[in-house]
C-alpha cells in the first residue's frame, strides 16, 4: 500500500518535533511538506532547537522548510498543524478551502459549531460534522480539531464512566508537565523547587472542550454533555506527563471494583479497526496504591505515550462518590500522537486523500 | 520575665531541628533540655544531621543530649515532643504522669478522646479538655496534640468559611512537600522529575484530624464536625510548603468577594493575647492569579512560616461552590511553629509551670 | 548622619529586584530614584514581575519608574546599573559624564582600561583608577564595574592562595544556578533534570576578569595577572548560588591545613572598615566531607549571602596541588551586594557625593 | 544456537533491576536463575520495588527468587553479580571456586591482584589474568569485575587520548546522577535543588580503577597506568548518566580537530566481533556547543546507554592542554551494560560455559 503524503504547519516548535519523531517511523504516512514561518528555506536540522533524546530521522532532517502557504503542500492528503492559535486562526481555513484536510492542535477553531474535536476513542461520530462543514463553509478539504493536552486523557476517562455509570458531577485537580507550555515556556526560575498553581485560560478550556467532546451531534453542530465540572490545573516540575486526581459523583451507588472493570474493559473504533497509533489497551489500571507517576508509566502501554494510567480508584465521600488519579502523555496522547490517531482514522473512513 | 524551661523530645530529627531553630531567639522559651534516644551521651552538634541554612545557635550546640526520661526534664516547663509515633505512644502518657506538660506532634494520641488537637487559631477552646484529662489519667501533667502537618492550614481556612458560610461539602487536592516525610524520608529517585499520588495513610488523618478539630467540646471528649470531606495526596518535588486545592459546597449562594473578606479578617485568640509566634495576619490572601507559591509564599508573614497563605479565591460550578488555593509551612506551621505557639497559648492560660 | 541618595537602572530585571531587597533596609543608602525602559510612568510593584520570597520594602512599591536619563537622577549620589550590557555601553558614560558615580554590574566596561573592575575584598586599591579616568575621559564623574558573578568568589579565594602561597595553575570547574541567567533566563525545558555544560561567553570572561581584578594598577591601567586558569562552566537546577570546583597548582609544596589558614584569615579592608555589607568572616571554611552545598550554605555568614564558603580543601595530585570547593551567592556577592559594598567602599573613600 | 543460561546474583537492588531491562531481550543469554537475600521464596514481581517505566519481563516477573548459593545457580554459565560489596567479597568467590564465570559490578574484588577489572573496548587483553587467577586460587571458574560507573566513561575517553597523544596529567570533576547511589540511595532532602560536592570513597576509586584498567599486565597482575589523576565528584538532581569535565595535559602540542578525529575513529573488540551490546559507536562526538547534556544524550547510540557522548572538545590553556565534556549513562554503560558486554566478549573467546 502506498502512504499517504503528510504536511506539517509548525514544525519547529515543541508539538511539531514530537510529530516528526511520531512520523518518522510511521507505517502509511510520509512526511513529505515542512512548512514554517520565521525559518523558511533553512533545512530542518538547522531551523529547529531539537530537543528529543532521539535524533531527528535522517530523511527528516535535510528537508527544506517551506512558507505555510497552500502551494507548499501540493500533493499531501492530509496537513497536520502545530501552529500558534494566533497564526491557526486565519491560515487553517485557507488550507480547507484550498481541498485539504487539516488536523489541528491549534485552540483556533476548537470551539466553532461546525468543526469537530475529536479524541478518536471517544468520539469518533463526531466527525460526521465535516459534512456540514464543507456544505456551510464551501470548503472543499475540511478542518477537525483534537483538544487541550490537560483534556484528552480526562475524556478518555470519563467517558466509560457516563457509559456505565450516572455521572453527576466531576472535580478535577491536574498536576501538569512543563513540557504543555510549549519551548521556551515556563522559566526555570518560576518552576524549580515550587509549583505554579494556575496556567493561563487552562481551567475554562478543560471544561469546555471536555463537555463538547463528550456531547452529541445534533444538526450541524454539538450539544455539549451537561455534567457540571469544576477544574484547577497546577503547573509542577515534571518535563512529560499530565496527571489529573478525580473527585467524582453519581446518582446512584457504585463500587469501585465495577469501576476498574469498565475502565480495563473500555475499547473503541480505534482499536476496532487496529489503527498503528491506537494503543491495545487505551485506559490502562494500575493497582499500586502509589501509581501512576509521570516518570515511570507515562510511556507504558503498546504505543508508547498513548495510553491513559489510572490508578487509586477508590471510595470518595460515600459510595455514590470516587476518587481516581489518571495519568496521560501531555505531547503525545494530549498531542501529536491524538492528532495522527485522529488521521488514520479518518483515513480509514475514506475521508482522507 | 524569667523564661520557661523547655525541653525537647526527639532533638535530632527533622522536627526536633526545626523546633531548635525556632526557639533558639524565643522570648519567653528557654531551651533546656534535648532528649533523644539513639545519640543518647553526645553532644547536639554531633548527635544532629543538621540541615537548615542558619547554623545551630550556638548554646543549643554544645547541650549533651540526654535520655528520653522524665528525670532528664527535670524542672522543665513544657515537654515539647518530635518523637517517631512509635515512640511516642507509651513515653508521652510517662511524662504527662510525671507532671508534665508534653505538647505533642506525634500522631500517637491525637485521636484519643480526651486528647486536645490543637490548632491555636481554630480551636483554642478544646484545651478545657485537659481539665477531664487530668482527672481520668489521674495525671499531674497533660497531653496536648498538634496536627499532621496537612491539616493545620486545611483546619485554619475551613474555621472562617464554617463560621461566616454554610458548607456543606469540601474535596481537598494535596501537593506536599518532601520535607513532610522527615529525614531521610523520600528517596530522591521516587521523586525527582516526578509526583508519587500517594502518601501512606494520610488521606485518613486529614480527614480524621480536621474534622475533630472543627469540633465541638462535648463532655470529656470532641463531637467532630460533620461536613463531608474527600482528600486526595500528592508527593512533590518542594522542599518545604504544602499546596493545597479546595472546592468547597454550600448550602447558600455566596460571592468569592466575601470569602476574601471573611478570611482577610480572621483573627483569634493568639492574635488578641499577642502570642510571640502568632502572625498578625492568620490567612494571608493574594490578589495574583498564579499564587500562592511554596518557594515564593512560605515564609509570609510577620512570623515567617506561621501565616497560611491563600490565592484563587474563584466560583466554583455555579455560585453555590468555591475554589481556592491555599499553602502552609509544613513543619513550621505545619508542625514545630504550631506546637511552639499551643504552648504559648497554655503559658497564657496558666496551663503551663 | 543622613542617607546618601541611590538611584537604579534596570530596576525591574532580576539584579535589579535583588539591590531593590538589599536596598530596602540599608543603614546609609536611600533609594531615591528608581530608572528603567519599557516601564517607564508605572509604579514600581506594577512594573516588575516579583520573585522574591519577601515583598517589596512598601516605600519602594509605590515609586514611580523614571526614564533613564541623567535628569531623572538628579540630586542622587549613586547609581547602580543593572542594566543589561547592550543598553549599559551607551547610557552609563552619560551618567558618568554628567557628575554621578555609577557602580555598574553590566560586562559592557568591565574590560575597558581605565574602569575598576572591584571586588571590594579584593582590588580596593584598583579603585585610584578613577584618578585617570576621570582626567582622560573628562567626566566629573566616574565609572566602577564589578566582575560577572562566577569570578566574584573565585577571585576572592585566589587572592589568598596568591598571597601566601606559590600559585602557578587554576583549573575550574563551575555548576551555576539559573538565576545567574536573569529573567525569563534558563527555560525550564532545558534544565529540569538535566546539567547544560555549556554558558554562552562565560568561560572566557571568567579567565579576562579574574586576572584583571587580581592584577597590579600601572600607569592608567592594570596588569593582568599571568597566572594560566582553565574554566568550564555548566548550569545545574539550583536556583541560587555558584558552585566551583577547584584543583590549583603551586611551585612549592603546601600543606592543606596552611591553606584553611591563610583562607580563615583572609580579612580587607571592608572589614577593617566594618562596612554595613561586608561579611564579618569573608571566607567561611567548612571542614564536613561534603559541604559547601548551595542550598544549605549560600546565605551563610554574618551579612546573608555575603560570604564565600569554602570546604573540601584537599591534596590534589601530589603536595604541590590543591583541591577545594566554594560557594558564593551570585545574585547577593556574585552582583547587587558586591556592587552595594563597592560604593560603600567608595563612600568611605571620599569617592560619593 | 542454544542461548547461555544465565543467573543474577543481587536481583533486586537497583543494578538488578537494570539487568532485567537488558536481559529480557537478550539474543544470546537466558536469565534463568534470580538470587537474592532478603526476599527468597518470593516471586520476582513481589520481590522487587521495580523502578523502571517498561514492564517487568513477564516470564521474569514469575520467577522465583532463589537463595545466593551456587547450588541455585546450576546449569548456569555465566554468574551477574550486583550484590553490594560488603556481601559479594565472601560470595563471589564461592562462586568462582564452584566452576562459575563470574561478572560482577562490586566493588569488593575489583584491586585484588589477579582479577580483570575490564571495560571491553578498553582492556579486553585484561581477561587473560583468568588463566593465572585459576591456577593460583585453584578455582575452576572465574571471576572477573567491572568498574565504579565513574570511571568506565572516563576510562573509554582517555584510552584513544593515550594511544594517540602524549597524554601527562588529567583533572576529572564529575556531575553524577542520583540512580549511582542505587535505591533509596540519596534523600531527596539532600539533593532537591542542590548540589552535594561529596560522594563517599569515590574519587579515589576513579584514580585507583581508572589507573588500572589503562594499565599493562604483566605477570598474574595489572602494571597501572601511572598518569596522575586529580578527581572532584558531585551528586546533582537528574536521574541518570553521569557527566564529566576534563583537563587534560600533553607533552605535546594537539589540534582539537585531531582529538574529534582520534575519539569518532575509536573501535575495540566488541565492535569488530559485532558484540550484541557493542555500540556500533562507542564514542559519538557532537559538535554543538551545549552537549552532551544528560537528560537529552544518556541513551544515544546504536545500543541505547552504551555510547559514551563527548562534547567541547576544545583547546585548554594552550596548545598543550585540552578541555572537553564527556557523558555516559551510570546504571547502563556504567553497571550493568558494561558487565553484560565483558560476558559477551568472554563468550567470543571460549571462557564461558
């Protein structure tokens, strides 16, 4: 089978190395279109401040950065866009409207009526949404969106809660990687021995983007879940991994071990259809009373960084109340990895090249 | 005013070096005796793993450290005791039957009926119970408690909310500090670039120790306060300073500009006698949106460490429910700061000497 | 006696809120006027993103940040420049030229031949430099510079070694803190659980102003010293104070124990002075295994941060080498506190006002 | 072909656990047998405080851990020994006299005389010590060590250096990790946010190793190498690979360039006999001026953590001397990586099995 022909808008930053060293190895995408701004014409290796561990693919690094222009990405199926919100706004539309298909991390659009926001376990019908899109705007590509890193292990989480259990309220506390605030990002002088106990518009995009990926379709548009969520996002010195401890209430008792098993035994589309970055086990429970930790299970599970960790599922207030703590790679799963996953999803739906 | 004679059970541990640097300029608390166990014969000096910035005073260096018995304390005031809870458990009741009063931050007896646990702030009126005590025990002396180290700031802004506000429910999201554990306590490969959710036992006491301190005296013994409260701990890589996450519930609507007040304007019996280690402003509120912090926000205050500090005083899910942030010291107010000012406050009450 | 009047360049930035914490409570020194660039017409606790744990002396809060001209300090006796260097090469000649006595810690003038490089302890007699500048230039006033602060504690333990011993080699080795690198400065990304061992331009300036301050005023200028030093320069995740490791070699044997002498010893003329910043004991020699350690020892000695600590003093290779370690605080004697001393040196000299 | 079979002597301290890691997929040892002490009878994965983020190999993880006798470990070729060093020095040897090949990481036997103490690509003729160690001990195994993770990253730089220039004096400061102190190792009290220029008995082993492994056999023992060494260690806050700067002396002038050139060009044995853990590189060279940092480079290479990084190479003093950076992971290149290689190599000739 031939790949599919990729382009990435943003590719120096922090989400855009994490995309090149996801592609790099990829079994049906090419990386084949780098577009940037400050840095055109300069050759990756060159124009980026590589900050993985791994080298970047050698393929990868002699290629040319191009101006973030539709005609850069002549030929590719799909535009994947690491791009500032600011820059996303104004650029993404012009690539739909140019036939592509843009995948975006961008908050840009995340909230527009007609675009999705797609966590693939989650939500993948909402992607029936690009239908309307395309009528709406006259766009002949399209524009889905994936959400806030802090959100997508949370409405992984929480969606086989509302599936088996009746969820009434969530309160969440994340202790987040500084890695999510993007390079250069959080001084070291503001997050060495101490933690930050607010990151910027963070708590109002949680609830936000979490309830509209967890609402239904209706017209062209969502109606977001109704749940009632209150949210407070500390920042902690930790490089990779979003951890996030749950207080939630249900209408009805529950008990924990009921809790585990709809957690273990939560599948989706992706697993269904075997996509290569779908993990085979998307919510992994962890029965230590003292995990998941960022350092060492951030990684864990068949592709690496793309499974949520949950551990201490416990009693809360009563027994129609529980605790958890959930763990979820913040650049990949809560990024690039989410946004390829969402790709080869669509691939698989024929609403790709 | 000749000083009181004060002697220090435990010298040599993490508490045992905060309380002698604490009273090494104390006005009215002479430091007399050090008492250990394991360094029993040796010099401070030399007995001590010291690990504070401020050198040992130097009267305090050069004290033998003596037996934990109650002839060693003899003609001793108050018996302060940083005892491992083991430990503690059959040598305090020793010194109290002897005569003594031991203030205690062990967790040993602080749940026994007829034990005050004391935050001086909170509760200054749950000393009566050394009244019944006394009798009881048939002790000459008396048992006093202070709190684990995470409830003290949790019991000091819960106190005004309880008074001015009807709470009803409060979910409590920790971020502690190593320096909690004692020394050598954390293994610096648990927790360096990482959080642990999980401190053995603790979610259990904060809920147990701040609900019998928000009590009220009953007979010889606390009628512990009722509303509902759900804990979750997290380990984290700070020195010292405990952060911790609030959403509170109450049974009335009420504006967050109104818990600023109500918290600005608490003040309490230590403030009113002028206590020496009382801060002059109990709660400490920060206007920023990203304080407080623990290596910027720890030492507020008129007495360094004994303020609680607290920050994002926000609606929470509609205007029935709050979020705040709040941080102690945790082993100045958290532990030896609040022994050394219950004492004071005996001392003023005629309960000591 | 009354105050000498102060002014700040380079108020807001992050040497600049340490002279502001130094400042605050000075015994002889008022801090007049407050100077800066893009916060020009802002009182001063809006204009600067505060870091310090302590809050802002309530008298310098409120001042507002004046433009950086001569005008804006008139009636001022000095001015401490914490400017960064670019903006410094031009501004500060017009302070010097215009009458004031600028005491400067930007590198822009450092290495130019008629201005002091001080280290109070030091080189105070470099400070008759001024004679010539003054003549040669034509200002009324004059211009001092302190070293960058990675020299500050080296050049104050070498001088010593220079005086009673043989010294012909100094190979150093430093791990930095990041507040070394300003504001936003180090990002966090870089650092968290990671060494850099690399500064851009440190290495070469540690070599050029080390020799320059321990070197012999002749004519106009000084005459480096010639003794050969090797530096590599690394940043670790320590948010105050310069450590250096140490091996020196000599062309006579010496016995280790002549060293924790001579250091001991070590005494100048701040000290002779009993200047208000100078440390009582300007060398601190710890003879435990394993200190100095930044975080225990950097605000060691009778003026916090004033002191260089010094421990590990060893044989090196064989008798004619020497192994040590020291510690200096580089935001306190590695920058605002060396210059405040230096121009209360200057004051004492008849060289103010 | 038939793999070895292979038993670990230490299973569960932190150097155990980091065998497990590399012997779970290991193409031609089979980890069959697990010693241990204190938790014999148990299974593995109950046994061990496992501290890795990939999982214990599964058919590891039900092993039982069985009791430190050479009965235990029949059927095996080859022994693994990470016992601590107090326990290795009367066990080993049992070991080495019951017939078994024994590779051990204490530090117990590494002087004895007539034991290669070896770093494969550095001293892989060291293994012909055996030969007289059996005849004069009687022994019909073996026992051969490995270095303290100090000194084998050093050891694999300065060997090239050696062989090529005329190289007469080297100064060693060292960053170390934390995992070097094994588990729980260092107290996270000591060492967040700090630097501790101390690590116990460790500059002397680097001298007292190092001296020998660059050494030349002759007769049943090592003649070391008599190059004068002068080492400063110190722990700093990062998880793993050690970090260390060189100065280097020469009796004649070298090129920087010729220095990259003699590193990039080093191969030994392991590499020519296509070791399975043999880098392919054991020497990678970058040339940018702010690597190797550990967190980015530790596990660099063809064999991840078995490539020592070097960095800076650049011009000392003068033309004589030379500065540069060197890196190499501690529990892997520098434990039990390296132990696995010599294994290797000792298959390759015939002296296992």
């Amino acid at each position: 089978m031939s790949k599919l022909n990729v382009a990435l808008l943003g590719a120096t930053g922090a989400v855009g190395q994490r995309y090149v060293t996801l592609l790099g190895t990829h079994p049906s995408f090419h990386l084949q279109v780098m577009m940037g701004s400050s840095s055109v014409g300069k050759v990756y290796s060159e124009a980026v401040r590589w900050m993985h561990p791994d080298a970047i693919p050698s393929s990868i690094a002699s290629m040319k950065v191009m101006p973030a222009t539709p005609e850069s990405a002549k030929g590719c199926d799909v535009i994947f866009s690491a791009m500032p919100s600011e820059a996303a706004k104004d650029l993404e539309p012009k690539f739909a409207a140019a036939g592509y298909a843009v995948v975006s991390e961008a908050s840009a659009h995340r909230m527009d009526d007609d675009v999705p926001l797609i966590v693939p376990e989650v939500n993948p019908d909402h992607l029936k949404l690009l239908h309307d899109q395309r009528k709406s705007r006259g766009w002949k590509g399209g524009l889905v969106t994936t959400p806030n890193c802090t959100v997508t292990g949370l409405a992984m989480v929480l969606k086989p809660l509302l599936k088996a259990f009746r969820l009434t309220k969530v309160v969440v506390t994340t202790m987040q990687a500084i890695s999510g605030a993007g390079y250069p990002g959080v001084p070291s002088l503001d997050i060495v021995e101490n933690v930050i106990p607010y990151i910027e518009g963070e708590e109002d995009k949680v609830v936000r983007e979490a309830t509209k990926i967890l609402g239904t379709p209706s017209g062209g548009s969502i109606l977001p879940c109704t749940i009632p969520m209150a949210v407070s996002c500390n920042r902690v010195p930790v490089v990779e991994g979003h951890l996030e401890n749950l207080y939630c209430e249900f209408s009805t008792p529950l008990a924990p071990t009921d809790v585990v098993k709809a957690l273990e035994a939560f599948r989706s589309e992706p697993q269904q259809l075997g996509l290569p970055s779908a993990p085979a086990v998307p919510i992994i429970v962890r029965s230590e009373n003292d995990r998941p930790q960022p350092r060492l299970d951030r990684m864990a599970g068949s592709v690496p960084g793309m499974s949520v960790v949950v551990g201490r599922i416990r009693r809360g207030i009563d027994d129609k109340s529980l605790q958890l703590v959930l763990l979820s790679h913040n650049t990949i799963r809560g990024a690039a990895g989410s946004a390829i996953l969402t790709a080869e999803l669509m691939e698989s739906r024929g609403l790709l090249g």
